[in-house]
C-alpha cells in the first residue's frame, strides 16, 4: 500500500470514528440487558406486521406492477403537461407523486427508483421529485394516527391535508429553480416476469421496513434508558418528539396522549419528516437513483415546519383536539 493509500485509509477511519463509537457503545448497551432490549425489537415487529405489513405490501405490489405495465405509459403522457406546469417534472413523476400520496412511505421513493433505473425521468429531475414523492399515505394519517391514536378522525383529516399541503407547498417553490422537464413519453413493452418480479421486490422491500421499525424501537428503548426523555427540552412534548424523530409511529403514539392541538401539528410534523426510520427506507432506494441525501433532508424539514404551521392553526381554529 502506497503512502498516499494509507493517508486515505487513516483520513477514511477518523471520519467515521464517531459512528464507530457509537455502534460499539449500542451494542454493549444491547448486551447489558438483552432480554429488555428483545423485547423491544419483539413489539417493533409485531407493530410492523399489525399496522404496516397490511397497509404498505398491497401498494408496493400493486405500484410496482401498475409502473411496469404499458398502461401506466397513457397514464404517465397525460399527466406530462400539468404536472410540467405545476412542478416541472414529467409525467412519469407526476404518475409517482400521485401513487406516493396514496400509498405512503416508502412507495414513492420506490417508484422513483424504479423509474430512475428505466430511464424515464429527465435529468436533475430526481431529487425534486423525490421530494415530491416523500408522503405519508391516508391510511396511515387518518385511519392509525387520527381514528387510533387520537380517536379522532377529524384530526386525521387536518393532518392529511397539512401534510400533503405543506409537501406540494415546498416541491411547488422548488419549481422556480428548476428548468423544465423534457417530455419523456414512456414506452412499456409486456415483460412476461412483471408479476413474479414486483411480487419479489415487493416482499424483499417490505421486510427491510419491517426490519427497519424493529431497529429503531430498540434504539428508542435506549434513549429512554439513557435519561433523554426525561431531558426538559421540548416539556411534556419531549418524548414523544424524540422518539419520533428515530421511529414516527412511536412518536405520534407518545404525542396522542396528551391530545392537545399542539401535539397534533407535532405529530403531524413528525410523520411529515418522516423520522430516521423513514428516511434510511427511503436512502435505501433513492441513493441508488443519485439523489443526494442531505438537500433532500433539507426539504424535508422545511416541509415539516410548513406542515406543523398548518396543522396547528387549523386544529386551535377548529378545536377538533
């Protein structure tokens, strides 16, 4: 090894000391008390496969194997010019925005992948519309956070029009910056594997986000173990931001109990942001599509501050909390 590959050697391990440590230390804490810590991996499952297996594996499927049919093609022209005009993004992504804003996460960041990898985005096109398609699906906001958590499906219904409103708000600005998307017409030729392809992927995708809320339930148990939530930083609100920010469903869970407007917009924030939990789903697929993680990040914290605005001016003005 040359001088100079040493130099970057030591230069590439310094850089990443600080995660180093910090994985050896979590897996030490882990060690020191196993079965705690199981447990906690065992409750991140069993909400998986309760709450999220039903909801997210039917659309991953599904949309996986609506964008590989020649009918998402007539879908995707039609929707060239409006979304060119609206977002300047070509019909391909106005297709994935709007299957994003039914399905939830991580479908859009799929499909963006999906579409990268075909070719049918115009270039410089993808961060924007991974933005875009960063959204959080009706099912989960009112039927699991509103109609469960806060028994209340008016609450659910503000937070989904704050959420979706906040994120088109943001991509709509983005706009300004951005030249116009080429017009891409698709072309989708009948693949005789699609069905056992989308199937494969499908099953593949929504057990790395299963896996993905087991980590980070556990790593919210340690958090809690460490004396964080008891840390007087955001007041009562405390655990339930900090636990949102590793996992949004055990965030808004945490929120819902004091069931005030405020811990609506948090919650409402939370799910917007999406959590580290969402955005490693979320880089596991647009990584690969060459969108940059840390604008990407960016966008979606203005996009949470803009949803938390919105959501609680409209449940202090309506008092639905």
């Amino acid at each position: 090894m040359s001088a100079a590959e040493k130099s970057a050697s030591k230069r590439s391990a310094v850089k990443y000391l600080p995660l180093t440590a910090l994985l050896l230390f979590a897996a030490v804490l882990f060690l020191s008390n196993p079965a705690r810590y199981a447990k906690s991996v065992s409750e991140g499952i069993s909400l998986w496969a309760t709450c999220v297996l039903p909801a997210v594996f039917p659309f991953l499927f599904l949309t996986a194997l609506f964008t590989g049919l020649p009918a998402f093609e007539a879908f995707s022209n039609a929707l060239s010019k409006p979304m060119g005009k609206l977002f300047r993004l070509s019909g391909a992504g106005g297709s994935a925005a709007l299957l994003s804003a039914i399905s939830g996460y991580p479908v859009g960041a799929r499909t963006v992948f999906d579409l990268s990898r075909a070719g049918s985005l115009g270039k410089g096109e993808e961060l924007r519309l991974a933005c875009l398609c960063s959204t959080s699906g009706p099912m989960f906001l009112v039927g699991t956070v509103g109609g469960m958590m806060y028994e209340n499906a008016a609450a659910g219904w503000i937070m989904l029009f704050s959420h979706l409103a906040a994120v088109w708000t943001v991509c709509f600005c983005m706009r300004f910056r951005a030249k116009a998307a080429p017009a891409r017409p698709l072309r989708r030729a009948a693949d005789p594997a699609l069905f056992y392809d989308s199937l494969y992927g499908s099953v593949l995708s929504v057990l790395c986000v299963g896996g993905s809320i087991a980590l980070f339930f556990c790593l919210g148990q340690m958090f809690g173990d460490l004396g964080l939530y008891s840390l007087p930083v955001f007041g009562d609100y405390t655990e339930g931001v900090l636990r949102g920010l590793l996992e949004m469903t055990g965030g808004c869970a945490a929120l819902a109990s004091l069931k005030t407007p405020l811990s609506c917009a948090l919650s409402c924030a939370l799910v917007t942001f999406g959590g580290m939990c969402v955005l490693c789903q979320q880089a596991a697929y647009l990584t690969r599509a060459d969108v940059k993680m840390l604008p990407f990040v960016g966008v979606k914290f203005l996009q949470a501050v803009l949803a938390f605005l919105l959501c609680w001016g409209l449940c202090t003005a309506f008092g639905c909390v």
